[in-house]
C-alpha cells in the first residue's frame, strides 16, 4: 500500500481509506457497500438496485428531498450506482462541508424508512425504467447474452432485476436486505481530497464508530463451469439496426490474465474504461476489428467491454450492422480477424501502441478527485486498491507472448456466446 493512503479499520469493522490531494478545495467521499446482484437470487432480483433508490427517500433527521437540498445547497454533488458486486453513493463537496456528506451518509446507513406509500411509488419507476430498456436493442440482446453466458452464478441476471421479482416483491424484502447489507462491517468508506488525513480520520471515526457493525456479505456461489460449446442467440425487436455481440468468458479482475487481456482488448476494440466516469479522448480506429469491419464497410462501429468483477464474467465484442450486410458475413470476418490473432504473435511496437492507449483511458480515468475517490473504494470491492496502484506497472510488463496466449485461451469459439439482434423495422431505436 502506498505511503500517500491511509487504511484504517474502525471496531464495528467500517474499513476506511483516505487520500490527500491538495490541489483543489474539494473532498469527495464515498460509502461502498459489498453488495450487488451477485448477492440475488431469483424472487429478489433487482433487489440491491431498488435499495440503493430507496436510500434516498429520507430517514428522520433527513425527511425526503431534505437530503438533495442540503448538498446542492453547500455547491455540492451527489449520486449512486449498483452494479454486479457492490453499492456505492457518493458527494463530492467543498472541502469545509465534507462533514455535511459523512453525517448524510452515515444517518441512511442505519435509519432509512422505507415508507411503505415511498415503495410502492419507486417500484412503478424502476417498472418503467425496466420497461424503457426492453426497448433498447442491446439491453435486449445483453440480458439474452447473459443468461446464455451463466446458468447459475447471479451474473446471468440484469442489475435491474426480472420483471416478475420487481413486481412481486415487498416493503420487507427490501427492509430486510437493507439491514442485512447496508452496515459498517460490510462497507468501505473512501475519501480523497483537501484534508489532513488524521483530522479526517478523528472525524470518520466520530461520525461512523457508534454505529452498530452488522455482518459481512458472504454469499456463497458455485463456480460457473465454462460451456461446452458455442451458443447462439437470437433477439428480435423494434428498430432499424441489426447489432451482434460476441461474449468470452473473462478472468476475475485479481487474475494474472486480466492484465493481458486488458491489451488484447485495447489491441483488438480499443480500451475499455474500466471507470464509469470514463475518460474519454482514445480514439479505436487503430483496433483491428475497427480496421477489418468498419473500414471494410461491414459495421458501422464495434466496440468492446472488459469489466473487473469479483468471479470471471464477460469479454464482449459488440458490432453494429452496416445497412444491408448479411450477419454471417460479418462474423466470418470477424473470426478470421480472431484467427489470426490467434496463430501469430504481434509485434512488440503493436504492444507496445495498446498498453499506450490503455494506459491513456486509465490514466484519464482517475484525474480528478471525484475519479480519486472513486477509485479508492472500487479497486477494494473486487481486490484492494494496491490493484489500482500497480495496473500501470503490470499494463507494462505486458509482453506480445502473453497476448498470444491469453488470446488462445479465452477467445476460443467453443468457449463463447454469439448473439443477434434483429430489428423488426418497427418503433424507433434510440441507437
């Protein structure tokens, strides 16, 4: 662990993570919880993300819309997100009203209501959100891709959850999970910005250290085995575009592969941001697929997506259809572009181009102090931050014999979903 972060572990198990950056009167804090649809099962899919909605429906100190008032009063902003393995919220606030955020957040973390009229409210709007994706195409076609993909783990079902569990389920399941979930010990808070980190800690320790520590998430989940054989999937739904994905089972992110894999992403689609805040700027039309598709008129774009998970999950390709040009034509390039990966090593300077760009989008990644914070927290909830510290070093160490092999071993067809998305020319896509 570097010497400029301070780890430190309260009694009730809230493990805390601060990093001074003194280059802007900024503080952005975050509260992580392990805790995500990996968590799930079927009856209560899409339980995490309704919870984390309905954190912000007010606790008694902090009545509805109170909260949004207080932060937005102070210049401040705020925000959440769930996603397969973990929970977060997040301010980002001036630095001297940093102990506004930690009490907000420290009050939701163990008083939030659940108001029976506030649950009934949010599930028609997680309904209609459910709803508005079915008429995404590739929300569509990535469900079907995952439950293709896994036929056990809880990765085979959307963050948003089935359709059937958000209508059947109750006040109590959320009630319950929340206190189950959302508590010290299974939690990290993350704080980066203008502040002396033994102050900040005296405060993170006044604010958080009475609460009660709860439990730790411990779910206990199968291996996915890997499929025996290709699978096809079909999609058909409104719009004019016909979309194609191609999903490798990926390594866990605290494999040695992952690294590897990382280049081969950026050598093949161009860079995967790995920060849901992106960077933005790395161009990919030095890829190889963008080379042999969308230069050669098949696809219109093709992209990649390569997220760091705690169990194996997915390495996707997804193309966009050119108008007019036949499926089977695409993939056919599309896998002698993979054949030829396969069989030859690349050079060393072609390496040597894709670590440069992924480190480019990591980089402009964790810029800012939001970025800061942000990873502070997320690199611990699939391995520690020491992981985030040494990606640019382990990006480096990348040789062109490592590219060929992990190319070999994950990007195999037998070893893979491919998936259509047909367009019935019918409703207008938003793609």
């Amino acid at each position: 662990m570097a010497s400029d972060i301070l780890t430190f572990r309260l009694e009730n198990g809230l493990q805390v993570q601060l990093k001074e950056i003194h280059s802007a009167p900024l503080i952005s804090s975050w509260v992580w919880y392990r805790v995500g649809s990996r968590n799930e099962h079927p009856g209560i899919t899409g339980v995490s993300h309704w919870v984390e909605h309905m954190q912000f429906k007010g606790t008694p100190i902090h009545p509805q819309g109170e909260m949004d008032r207080v932060v937005s009063r102070e210049g401040g902003t705020w925000n959440a997100f769930t996603y397969l393995d973990w929970t977060t919220f997040f301010e980002t606030m001036p630095a001297d009203k940093v102990e506004i955020a930690l009490n907000l957040e420290a009050d939701r973390m163990v008083n939030s209501l659940y108001d029976l009229q506030e649950v009934a409210s949010e599930r028609t709007v997680i309904i209609s959100e459910r709803e508005g994706n079915e008429n995404e195409p590739l929300f569509r076609l990535s469900e079907a891709m995952q439950r293709a993909a896994f036929t056990s783990h809880p990765y085979q079902h959307e963050v948003i959850g089935e359709m059937a569990d958000l209508r059947s389920m109750q006040r109590d399941d959320l009630f319950n999970y929340y206190r189950q979930h959302y508590n010290p010990a299974n939690a990290v808070l993350a704080i980066a910005g203008d502040f002396e980190s033994e102050a900040m800690l005296q405060l993170a320790r006044n604010t958080f250290g009475h609460l009660p520590a709860g439990m730790r998430a411990t779910p206990v989940i199968a291996d996915e085995p890997l499929p025996a054989a290709e699978q096809r999937v079909d999609v058909s739904g409104p719009g004019e575009t016909t979309f194609i994905q191609v999903a490798y089972r990926a390594p866990r992110a605290n494999h040695p592969d992952f690294f590897p894999l990382s280049v081969l992403d950026s050598l093949l689609t161009g860079p995967s941001g790995l920060n849901m805040f992106g960077g933005g700027g790395i161009s990919n039309k030095t890829s190889r697929l963008y080379q042999r598709l969308v230069e050669k008129q098949l696809a219109v774009g093709v992209h990649g997506g390569l997220s760091a998970t705690i169990d194996p999950y997915l390495y996707d390709a997804t193309i966009t259809a050119a108008p007019g040009r036949p499926v089977e034509e695409i993939l056919k390039a599309f896998d002698e572009e993979i054949d030829h990966l396969c069989q030859d090593a690349v050079t060393t300077t072609v390496i040597e181009r894709a670590i440069k760009q992924a480190r480019a989008l990591f980089v402009y990644g964790a810029e800012n102090i939001t970025n800061q914070g942000f990873w502070l927290g997320y690199a611990e909830m699939f391995a520690s931050y020491e992981w985030f510290e040494t990606y640019l070093q382990r990006l480096a160490e990348v040789t062109p014999a490592d590219v060929l092999r992990v190319a070999r071993e994950y990007l195999s067809s037998e070893k893979r979903v491919v998936g259509v998305y047909h367009p019935t020319g019918e409703g207008a896509s938003h793609e």
